[in-house]
C-alpha cells in the first residue's frame, strides 16, 4: 500500500465533510486495471451506467441491466483500497417505487462491495432517497441533465436555462434534505450551479457545470481520448489513448504480416539435449 493509501477506504460521511474544504476528485471505472490507477488520485469512483455505451457500444445508457453494473462493480472494487467506489443504479432498477429501489440497491451493495448507490432524479425522487437512507444505503443523487430520461428531456440538452432553474434548484434542495450526501449536476449553466452550491448543505459534483462545485467527475474514456463516437464540451481530452493504441495495432498487424513478429526473443529454443 502506498504512503498516500488509507487503510481503510473513504466513504460517504468523509465525501460530504470535504464541501468548503477543497474539491472533490471522481472518475468513472468499469475494469480493476483502472480502479487501480485512479485509487490514489481520487476521492470517490463512480461505476457508471456510461459502462453500456463506453464498453458495451450502447446507443444510450438505458439498455444498461442490473447483472452488467454487478459485473463491473465488483471488478472495480477489487481494485481499489483508498477510493470510495459509488455505483449507478441502472433505468428500471428504482423507479418504480422505494421498495424496489431498496431491493436493487442492497444487491448492488452486497455483490459489489460499493459503499453508496447514485439515482437519478429530483424532487420526484426525495421519498426514494429518504427511504434508502434511513435502511442504511448512502445515496449520491443527480439531477439536471439525467442520462437516463434522454427521451423525456428531448436529448442531451443544457438544463435549468431561463425559467427552467427554479425547478433545478428545487430539485437540489429536495435531495439533500431526503439524506443524499452529494449531488450530481450534470449539464446546467456555470451560474446555476454556483447557484446551488452556495444554498446545499452537501457536495455538488458537476459534469459540464463549473468550476466551482466541490467537485468534479468524468468518464475516464472521454478524458483519455478512448471513447471517440462523440465528444462533449465539457470533456478535456488529457490524453490521446484511442489514436495511439490504434496506431499500435496497426505496427503490430503489419509486423505479423511482414513475418517479423515473433522475433527471436519472443520465441522459446529446444531443450540442450540431455547426456548420459
């Protein structure tokens, strides 16, 4: 373990204590190889439901099901010690009612290991949320633009311009008074979100809002250039991994064809044949 590991991992009373502090630090993972690079460099993983269309090619994140964010959270898990690792509940796993989402939730948190659920949702979702709470399951809430309601929201569009803040912010204040420990915003004007911040009690962690939430979280595939099918505004690509490995796809398809892979080196002599 490394200096900077804590022996134990971070969890949802230490996310929520670090509002006003300094800023919180989140990454999406779906693999163990990538839990473990981000381990010491973030406060909390996110197993998102982005999983579907960031590795299982997707056209949106609904078709996502309760068996592949098993899978994935337990793989992420395993590769993690510091991070505190919060799992997307997948569309169709919590709408219904508190009681199916308690039910979903806890096997997430049971199969897994996560130490929180994420919902999406707002003050339609506060009873939900309440609910879970007070049975012992941190919560992570998200509101503004929710991946999963791309059919009722008309796509991926900028929410909370213009009239339309009111309710976003009515939406921040109904979560974290049902007990969620932070909040998502997701794709709201930087004004709004500042907005927010300053009235909740709890963390705000934006994708595509400001700078000025207390934190901030991506999807590691858009940061590291891996997933190219689109690139939204808010993703800063610090890398370009997807070119690069291509590229090395390429060299290697070339030197099979061309006979000079495998090298000697890579191969393996006979046996010195034995002598009486």
């Amino acid at each position: 373990m490394s200096a900077t590991a804590r022996k134990t991992a971070l969890n949802a009373e230490d996310i929520r204590a670090l509002k006003g502090q300094r800023p919180i630090v989140s990454l999406t993972a779906y693999t163990t190889p990538m839990a473990r690079l981000m381990d010491a460099h973030c406060d909390f993983v996110l197993v998102g439901d982005s999983v579907g269309m960031v590795l299982h090619g997707l056209p949106s994140t609904l078709g996502v099901t309760m068996d592949m964010m098993v899978m994935h959270g337990a793989a992420v898990a395993r590769g993690l010690s510091r991070a505190m690792m919060v799992i997307d509940m997948p569309f169709g796993a919590y709408e219904e009612g508190p009681a199916q989402a308690f039910r979903n939730a806890a096997r997430l948190m049971a199969e897994t290991g996560a130490a929180a659920v994420k919902l999406e949702g707002g003050v339609e979702m506060a009873e939900t949320i309440r609910f879970l709470v007070k049975r012992g399951i941190p919560v992570m809430a998200h509101i503004g633009l929710t991946p999963q309601s791309i059919n009722t929201l008309g796509g991926y569009k900028v929410q909370g311009r213009d009239e339309a803040a009111k309710p976003l912010i009515a939406d921040a204040r109904a979560v974290a008074d049902a007990g969620a420990f932070a909040v998502v915003l997701e794709k709201v004007p930087a004004s709004l979100a500042d907005q927010v911040t300053e009235i909740v009690a709890i963390p705000t962690i934006g994708i595509g809002a400001s700078a000025g939430c207390d934190g901030q979280v991506l999807v590691v595939d858009d940061m590291l250039g891996f997933f190219t099918a689109f690139k939204p505004k808010f993703v800063k690509r610090y890398a370009e991994l997807g070119p690069a490995a291509e590229e090395a796809i390429a060299d290697y398809a070339a030197e099979v064809r061309a006979r000079r892979f495998p090298a000697p080196e890579h191969t393996f002599a006979d046996l010195a044949p034995k002598t009486d």
